[in-house]
C-alpha cells in the first residue's frame, strides 16, 4: 500500500524503476555465475573425482608460502615456456590458482587458446581456499 502511494507522487516512478534496474545488474551475476569458475568446495570435488590437475601461477615466493597439496607451480609468466609439461593434460581438468584469481585468469586463457579442454580457475584463488579452511604445504 505504501508503495503504491510512493509511486502516484510525481517522478517517483523514476527512483523506483532506477533501483529496480541497478538491483538487477548486482543481483544478475549471482544468478549467472561464471562457469569457468570453481569454489573451493567444488574444486575439492574436481581434484578428488575427476583427478584434476592443479596449476599454481603465483611467483616462488608466493608459493613458498604455502600451497594446494600437489599442485604443479609454474608462474604466470612462465606458462607460455612449460606448456608441453602439461601438455598430457589437455583432457584432464586443470584447475588454476593465483593468490585472488585475477593471474589464474589470464593463466585460463593462455591454455584454452593452446588446446586445453576443461580449464577452471579458482574462484577467489589461495585466499578463498584458506579462508574456506582448506589445507595449504610447504612441501614441494
């Protein structure tokens, strides 16, 4: 009823279509989530299903931090170098992490235009994965 007397005063048709609108655009990628994306749950069940293989496109000095158990380490801008290390890989999914998912990203688009199949880069990269409470090693 309140709504209906907001929209009968002048150009108050205007703010509500407004937020109408820019509500849909926040809530639009949450509905449509970007499938070359994985959580840290769903990456979990990829690596432990589908035996996926998991790349770590962060610096050493990242890495050496900690990392995802088995991952393989190769820095963002070394990929294009060791290609043909994963190359058996191309049917495999690959699963690529960054400290955030920004360089993970860029890592997905280098493979795919290379061949791979079935590449997804961590959603939200080691951070996520630590947060969610997931094991990071130090071993190599």
């Amino acid at each position: 009823m309140v709504l209906i007397e907001f929209l009968k005063h002048g150009y108050n048709w205007a703010w509500a279509a407004t937020a109408l609108v820019s509500g849909g655009f926040l809530i639009w990628p949450l509905l449509r989530p970007n499938a070359a994306e994985l959580s840290p749950a769903a990456a979990t069940m990829m690596i432990n299903r589908q035996d996926a293989l998991v790349v770590d496109v962060r610096e050493t000095s990242e890495w050496a931090g900690g990392h995802i158990a088995n991952a393989k380490h190769i820095a963002l801008g070394q990929i294009d170098k060791h290609l043909v290390e994963i190359e058996k890989f191309k049917q495999t999914p690959v699963i690529l992490c960054c400290a955030s998912g920004t360089r993970g990203q860029s890592a997905r688009d280098k493979l795919t235009k290379a061949g791979f199949e079935k590449v997804f880069n961590l959603a939200g990269g080691i951070g996520a994965w630590s947060e969610a409470g997931l094991p990071l090693t130090k071993k190599t």
